[in-house]
C-alpha cells in the first residue's frame, strides 16, 4: 500500500522540466480524474447521442437523472464514509488491520440496505407515471454510487488513486458504449449503460478492499459494526461531510426547483438550462488545481506534518519542533498560493478558451459570463478543500464542521439574493459563499497554526 505521492516526488526530485511537467500532469488526472471522467462520459453521452440521432429531450432527461442520482448519493453516503474512513485509518495506525475489513463489510451493509429503502420510498413519489424499468434502474444506481463513494473513500484513505482514476475511466467508457448501443430502447437503455459501467466500477473496488484486507474473507471472519460504537464514531465527520455536500448542491437545487429558474425534465426532477451547463463544464478547469492540491497538500504538507509530530514524540528541544511547525506552515502558505495561483489562471484560459468551446459544444453564448464566475467558484472550492484538508490533518473536526454549515448557509442566502437582483447576477451567489467560506478557513487556520504547541502539548495525558 505504498503511497502515490512518493510517486510524484520522485518525479519531481528529477529536476527537469519533463519530470515537473509528468509529475503535475500525473496528480491532476488523479486528483481529479473521478470527476472529470464522469463528466467526460456524460459529455460524451450528449455530443455523440446527438450526432446518432437521439432527441433532445431523451438525452435532458437522461443528463438530470443522472445528476440527482449523483447528487443524492454524496449527500447520503456523505453521512457514514467520511466517518469510517477516520475509523480504518485509526485501526491502520494502531497497527490492527484486520478490523478493517469486517468493519467495511458492515459499512457496505449498511449503507446499501439504507440507501435501497430510501431509494424505494423516492421512487414510489418522485416519478409518478414512469416505468417499473425506470424506477428500478435509479433505485439500482442510486444503491451502486453510495457503494461506490464508500468504497473510494476508502481507497483513497489506502492511497490507491491510480487505480481509482483506471477503474473510473474503464466504468465510463462502458456508460458511453453500452447507453448509446441501448439508445433504440430509450431512457431505460441509457439508464441500463450506465448502471452497468457503474456496477462494474464497484466490483473491482470491491476486489482492491478485500484484497488489500484478506482478513474480511478468511475462515471465521464476520461483518463488523464497531465502527458505529460512541468511540469510534466521529458526530463531527458526519456532520461536516453532510453539510459540506449540501453546500454544494445548494445553489444548484435552488435554481432547479425556483419557478422562474428551473424547467421540469422528467417525474418531479427539474433542471435549470441556464445554470447546469456553465457550472459543468466550470468543473474541469479545477484539474490543475486539483493537481497543486494533490502535490502539495498529500505529499509535502503530509511529509512535514509527519515531521512535526515526529520531533514532538522523539523527544527533540522546543527549538528543533518549533522549526519543524515553520516548516509545515510555510508548506501550507505556499500549497495555498499555488493552487489559488494556477486557479487563476484557469480563469484566464476560460476567459480565452470558453466562447469557443461553447460553440464546440452547440452552446448558446448567453452561457459565457455565467461560465466565467463558475469557474472561479471551482477554482475557490479547490482552496476550500485545501484548508479543511489541512485542518483534519491537525484534527480540528469541528472547525471544518463550522465552515462547512457556513458554506451551506451563505450559499443558500448568497444565491436568493444574486437571484433577486437579476440574471446578470447569476452563479454570484455560489462564489461568493465559497469566498466567505475560504476567508473563513484561512482565519480558523492561522487562529490554530499560532499556538499550535500548546495546544499539542494541551492535549497529552
């Protein structure tokens, strides 16, 4: 289970301009190649439906099914995986794996009998008049993704981000080719490719987790549910990942259920033509953020981080650890400004590249200026994530919580007040509660880096 992130720093000891480049190139792809696959997919799935003929209308109705599956999952899955993925860390460290693997299989039990049963009663309200096919298909997906969001949780605790980014890219070139193979027979067959890619996606993360804890399958072995005990289970994770994903939908469900806004698509899911497709394709200018972010916060920050606490459990002087906190701070000081640095020019390659993809695309460009504040509200989520990775790094749990139920209240008031003031206010909402946010994870940051000895030195027996 070597960690990517020696990976990366070998390539970057190379000292050539090849070995930046590769490094930088090989962390965006993983940090954010999740993400960008599925959107290719989905992407792909539209431009080429088009071209073989399929409507309009299917291909919309297809594209919102998917996003509320994908939405819904986050939020669902967002209550258990952040927790136990703290949970299999602390039983790795405390040198005791083999609780790991039955405490997932638990997990996995769980949560798909939890989202199963929500998924039966939301399809028994949210599509009236749609097909058993229909409605067992999103039941299916919406039980596959939470596996799956488990699952990469884990592997991504396990440091397996290459073949989390090759399991994704395998699942969604299988959604592409099986949907539009199935096109003759409707939303149902696109729904069918895309329940398949995924299920596929979840099976072979399945085969990395028990591979990696053979345990969970040997003689004797049993599902656990310890990770639910009052020791191990962590409100203030729980909490944190709930209200960081709906903070991030928030702005978005705003404007598909607003009357004037969003357009009904398909059962009771709406979608809003004006908002959806900006904020889209805002996402993939994050990869290199997501690259900086991967670089510096999961390879250097977590080497001086180690250090640190290493210094403080070796028994070095006050001035040895007070120089290895200068250290990491200025690793995180600098991690920061590069990621909001190279965002930045993210923002300006939208600005030179946007109108014409969106005439590559067959986008109206009254989408542009919307584009141009959404890729800067990508750009201030990729910091946002920096500053609460930092800030669990240092176990400061309910300071993540605080800014995560922040970023939901401001973008649900942000996005009614950008709305009332008109369309040319659009997307302003979103950004600006990210804005408040980042300068509010900066604060808490800098409040708990000040004294950060005595309050490490506080907290031992």
């Amino acid at each position: 289970m070597a960690g990517i992130g020696f990976g990366i720093r070998d390539l970057l000891r190379r000292d050539t301009f090849l070995g930046f480049f590769r490094a930088y190139t090989y962390a965006g792809v993983i940090g954010s190649g999740p993400w960008i696959l599925s959107f290719a997919g989905i992407l792909m799935i539209h431009i080429l439906g088009r071209q073989l003929g399929i409507p309009v209308r299917l291909i919309t109705q297809f594209q919102t099914s998917v996003t509320y599956v994908i939405a819904a999952s986050l939020v669902f899955s967002g209550v258990l995986t952040l927790s136990f993925t703290r949970y299999a860390s602390d039983r790795i460290y405390e040198n005791r794996p083999e609780r790991v693997g039955p405490a997932f299989l638990g997990a996995l039990t769980l949560i798909t009998a939890g989202s199963f049963a929500l998924g039966l009663l939301l399809s028994a309200f949210a599509f009236p008049g749609q097909s058993p096919v229909y409605r067992a298909f999103m039941v299916m997906s919406f039980v596959t993704m939470n596996g799956i969001w488990l699952s990469a949780s884990l592997l991504s605790g396990l440091k397996r981000y290459l073949a989390l980014v090759g399991l994704f890219g395998i699942g969604y070139a299988v959604v592409v080719v099986v949907s539009l193979a199935l096109r003759a027979r409707g939303l149902e067959g696109l729904l069918g490719g895309f329940l398949l890619g995924h299920f596929l996606m979840l099976t072979g993360m399945l085969r990395l987790i028990l591979g990696a804890f053979p345990a969970a399958t040997s003689a004797g072995a049993s599902v656990r549910f310890d990770f639910l005990d009052r020791r191990h289970l962590y409100l203030s994770l729980t909490f944190a990942a709930l209200a960081y994903n709906l903070g991030i939908w928030a702005d978005k469900a705003y404007f598909w259920y607003a009357p004037h806004l969003g357009q009904p698509v398909i059962g009771m899911l709406r979608s809003s033509l004006i908002y959806d497709i900006p904020i889209f394709l805002s996402y993939v200018a994050t990869l290199p953020g997501m690259a900086v972010f991967l670089v510096r916060m999961e390879t250097d920050f977590a080497e001086k981080h180690k250090d640190y606490y290493g210094a403080i459990h070796g028994g070095a002087t006050l001035g040895q650890i007070a120089g290895a906190k200068d250290e990491m701070v200025d690793t995180i000081r600098q991690g920061l400004l590069e990621i909001a640095k190279i965002q930045g020019l993210g923002v300006l390659f939208a600005m030179i590249w946007g109108p014409a993809m969106l005439r590559w695309l067959g986008i109206s460009q009254l989408y542009q200026h919307l584009l141009y504040i959404d890729v800067v509200a990508a750009g201030l989520q990729v910091v946002f994530l920096g500053l609460c990775n930092v800030l669990f790094y240092l176990d400061k749990r309910r300071a993540v919580l605080g800014l995560s139920l922040l970023l939901l209240a401001s973008n649900l008031l942000f996005t009614m007040a950008s709305v009332s003031l008109g369309a040319e206010f659009y997307g302003y909402g979103f950004a600006a509660a990210l804005l408040v946010a980042v300068l509010s994870g900066l604060w808490t940051l800098d409040r708990n880096l000040h004294d950060l000895e005595f309050r490490t030195f506080m907290r031992q027996p």
